[in-house]
C-alpha cells in the first residue's frame, strides 16, 4: 500500500466517509487475546476472495477491544464487519450495519464443571466459584442473562466470579480447580468432549445466532456481497477460513433473525 493511499483512507475516516470510497474496502474483526497479525491471517483467504468478486481489495483489520470495535463501528470506519451477533446488532444500532449472512446453527452458554466435582444441575452451583471470560463477549452477556431471567444473581449466589481473557483460560482454571464453574460456547463444550476432558453440562442456556457478517448501510455493492458469501466455502481459498474453524459454510441473514438476541441482551 502507498503513502498516498494511507493518506487518502486516513482522510476519509477522519472525514466519517464510506472506506469505499478508498482504493480498498475494509472488513473489522474483533479478538479480545490474539495477535492481530494472527487474525488477519486467519481472515486472509476469506478477504482475497470477497476482493476478487468485488473487483477491489478487501483489508482486515482486527482490533482487541469492544469499545473500539464499537467506536470504529459507530464511525462508519469499516465496509464489512464480521463478529458475534451482539457485536452486529449493536453496531446496526450505532450506524446501520445489516447482516447479510451467518454461520449456521444457534450458539449458546454453557456452565459447565468436572465430572467428578459433584455438580451437577443448577443448584449445585450455588456457593460455588464461577469463572467466565471477557465481560463483554457475547457468550459471557448470555449467560448472565440467563441467570437473571432465573431469577439468580451472580454476586450473591457464588462464592466468587473470575473473568479470563478467553475460553481456553476458563477450560485451564476448571482444570487446575481455580473455579468450580465454568462458562463458554456450547459448540466448545462439545468440542471439549469430544477430545475427551472430563466435563458435565450443567446448564445450557438459551441458543441464539452464530457469528454473523454485517455490510454497511450505504455500501454500494450489497447483492454481490451476499451472493459470493453464499458460495464462499466452494472457493479453494476462501474456503480454508471454513477448515481453520470447522464451520462448513454461509446461510443468509435479516435483521429479524436477532429481534430475540436483542431483547434477551436489551441492545439498544
């Protein structure tokens, strides 16, 4: 990329405009622990490939924080944005972002604990030391809101709450009993299984929409935008995004599809 062309895109978000009006579109990833070198390569087939059909370069950029995926969101800085539902639908709300496609399947939270720790439904987990992570992870937001509408409130009725930078911290603290309870995506719980640890469901919250792809309001280029999606996981190089996460491809998306999320989380 150019001097001049840094300078030109600079400009234009100083300026709030459309990053398509640049020499590049831009899609905003967010991820709380990885390097974002990291994430932009685990993004990299999925971009070239949306560039390719879109006759343009399209250029990740990844952040750490909620509050600046949000700020940047609510600045119109990117053209696409691709995240956990809660994560679009607060930035539909900020600027107008629509989802246009999600992975399949609903995701939810799951608490879970060691087989042998003797808890195993939801009142065993009273008195006990719950470990989630990042407060604003759409999966942390869930379960504490799952526990509201029980009726349950976290700082009274667990002897202490922990949060970890990712799940893979929730999994280790469970391990070297650190907490008693721990908290991640259901999909995690069953992947966790599989490989064989030793844990119990002890309660799975309400399923709601998987990661979702989100295109700014006034992008010119919206239809085409969906329809190479679609078709995403049948492209060799966009289709190793789908290997690296196991998800297998797109399905469309509305807006509708997340008036329960919002309501459940009270996005406003």
């Amino acid at each position: 990329m150019t001097v001049r062309t840094r300078l030109i895109g600079f400009i234009l978000f100083l300026l709030g405009l459309p990053a398509w009006a640049a020499d590049y579109y831009i899609l905003g990833v967010q991820d709380y622990v990885r390097s974002p070198i990291i994430v932009v390569r685990e993004y990299q087939g999925l971009a070239h490939y949306l560039g390719r059909r879109l006759g343009k370069p399209v250029r990740v950029e990844a952040v750490k924080t909620y509050d600046e995926y949000m700020k940047k969101a609510a600045a119109g800085r990117y053209d696409f944005m691709y995240a956990p539902p809660s994560m679009i639908i607060k930035a539909n709300r900020l600027a107008g972002y629509e989802p246009v496609v999600k992975i399949p399947g609903l995701i939810s939270a799951a608490f879970m604990a060691l087989a042998d720790s003797n808890i195993a439904f939801p009142e065993d987990m009273k008195g006990k030391r719950i470990g989630f992570y990042e407060k604003d992870a759409m999966v942390t937001q869930l379960a504490l809101a799952e526990l509201k509408s029980m009726g349950i409130d976290p700082a009274k009725y667990f002897k202490s709450i922990t949060f970890y930078s990712d799940a893979t911290a929730v999994l280790n603290a469970l391990q070297y009993r650190l907490i008693d309870v721990g908290v991640a995506a259901s999909p995690l719980f069953t992947a966790w299984t599989n490989r064989g640890y030793n844990l119990v469901m002890v309660l799975q919250g309400k399923g709601m929409p998987h990661l979702t792809f989100a295109v700014r309001k006034d992008f010119p280029q919206t239809q085409t935008v969906v329809q190479a999606l679609l078709k995403a996981h049948e492209d060799p190089e966009a289709a190793e995004y789908f290997k690296f996460n196991g998800f297998t491809n797109f399905e469309p998306a509305k807006l509708s599809d997340y008036d329960e999320l919002a309501k459940f989380l009270d996005i406003k």
